[in-house]
C-alpha cells in the first residue's frame, strides 16, 4: 500500500518515457492571461490617454482598475495677508469583474488635468477615468477635490476622509477615495512665537491604494509656485507667500490618471 513516504518523492526511472510532453507546460492553468495599462504624460497639462481597446482572443472575463487624476493646486491671491492652505485631493479608485467575448471593444480613457495653472484661492478639480463599452457603461473614478487658499485663520483646520464607496457608485464592484488634507496651521517658531506667516507647510494626498504625498514647505520666501508634476492621480501642489504685497504665485496640474485591464 502506497503511503506519503513512498510517493513524495519522483525520480526519473518512475516516469514512463513520452507520459509528459513538452507541450503539456506551455499552456498556464487559466489559458489566456495579460495585463493592459493606460496612461498619459506625467507632466503638467497633459491630456490622458483615450484608446478602442478590443478583447483579444480566447478572453473571456476583465477585471479594471482605474484611478482618476489628482486635483490643482490653488495660487495664492491676496496682497493684504498672508494665508493658509489646504492641500488638493488625490483620484479615486475604481475596480469591476465583467464577462465578455472576444472581439467586444471599449472605450478606455485615462483622465488628463485641466489646463490651468491657477492663481485663484479655489483651483480646478481632476478629471475622471472611465471604460465604456459592450455590457458596461457609466464606469468611472472620479478625479481628486480641488486645493483651497483661504486668509481668514478662522475656517476649521479640518480635513475630509471620504473612506470607501459602495458597490453602485460609478457602476463599480469596489471603490475608495484618499484622504483630503486639512488646513495649514500656525507654527511656533522659538523666537517668534505663534506666527502665521513666517512658516507653514501642508501636503496634496495621493491617489488611493497608490500611496504617494507631495509636501510643500516654505519659511521666508516671496514666491513658491507649484510643481508642474507630480504623480499618477496625486493632487497638484499649490503656490505659497510668507508676505504681503505680491500676489502671482500659480499652483500645478494633479497627476494624470491611470486604467488597468487585467484579461483572463
């Protein structure tokens, strides 16, 4: 009687010759399997990425992610005061499971960002991703809130954490949005106390399940403009002034936003 002992082990001499064929390894257990990403220019201003994506053949189900592009940062747009500021929100993310037949096509659009460069205190918010086609419509992650610069120190320093998303919102199995930052506050600073203007920082969130921030700090400084890239889906960076007096500091584009399609 065969026992664990006996059949754990393979040798060569217990294979007859010709019982496995090369051929019987070229084929992985689930057949067809790929992964298609689409995607825009990192850099500032850029318009996405749109495409007729076809189901190839012997596909039969997709699973697609998407990730919509960050929100803009804000300029900075009084002369009389210093301000504060509250950073831009990363892209949303969005994921289905759907049957299909090879042949069907869609309509796969990774969001670009809005073309401005703000010099208001609201900027723009970033723009959606979607997939649309045969068996799916009205599937899409929203792009990130937009970024704030605010001069009365009263508004509450809160941020906004939007948690996850129910099965139906933008026709998605599964969704989640990243945390919007709060206000930037006053710093002590040892020799001057509480001071509102001297230095401050604050941060744009990252698109959420990618995890990625991008900071701005300032202390003594007429002018910070904001970069003009950030990453995938990450909220833009905004303009920031320690003074009073100069007021043309324009914030950056959010990053661009991301599709994957994984067919099976």
């Amino acid at each position: 009687m065969a026992s664990y002992e006996s059949y754990k082990k393979i040798i060569a001499d217990s294979i007859e010759d010709g019982a496995v064929e090369a051929a019987d390894f070229t084929v992985a257990l689930n057949g067809t399997y790929g992964v298609k990403w689409i995607y825009g220019s990192p850099g500032a201003m850029t318009s996405g990425c749109c495409c007729l994506w076809t189901v190839p053949t012997g596909v039969s189900k997709l699973y697609i992610e998407m990730w919509g592009a960050g929100g803009n940062g804000s300029g900075f747009c009084s002369c009389n005061r210093c301000q504060h500021y509250r950073g831009s929100q990363g892209g949303a993310y969005a994921s289905k499971t759907i049957s299909v037949t090879e042949g069907w096509t869609y309509t796969v659009c990774a969001a670009g960002v809005y073309r401005c460069c703000s010099r208001e205190c609201t900027s723009c918010e970033g723009c959606s991703s979607y997939v649309n086609g045969c068996n799916l419509s009205n599937f899409c992650a929203r792009g990130g809130d937009r970024s704030y610069a605010n001069t009365s120190w009263n508004t509450l320093c809160h941020g906004v954490n939007g948690c996850c998303k129910g099965p139906n919102d933008q026709n998605a199995d599964f969704g989640m949005v990243s945390y919007s930052p709060g206000w930037s506050g006053a710093e002590f600073v040892y020799d001057r106390g509480f001071c509102h203007c001297y230095s401050q920082s604050h941060f744009s969130s990252g698109a959420a399940r990618i995890g990625t921030v991008a900071q701005m700090a300032i202390r003594e400084c007429w002018t910070r403009c904001g970069c003009w890239a950030v990453p995938y889906g990450n909220g833009g960076q905004s303009a920031m002034t320690t003074y009073c007096g100069r007021c043309c500091g324009q914030g950056g584009t959010g990053g661009s936003g991301l599709v994957k399609i994984t067919y099976f």
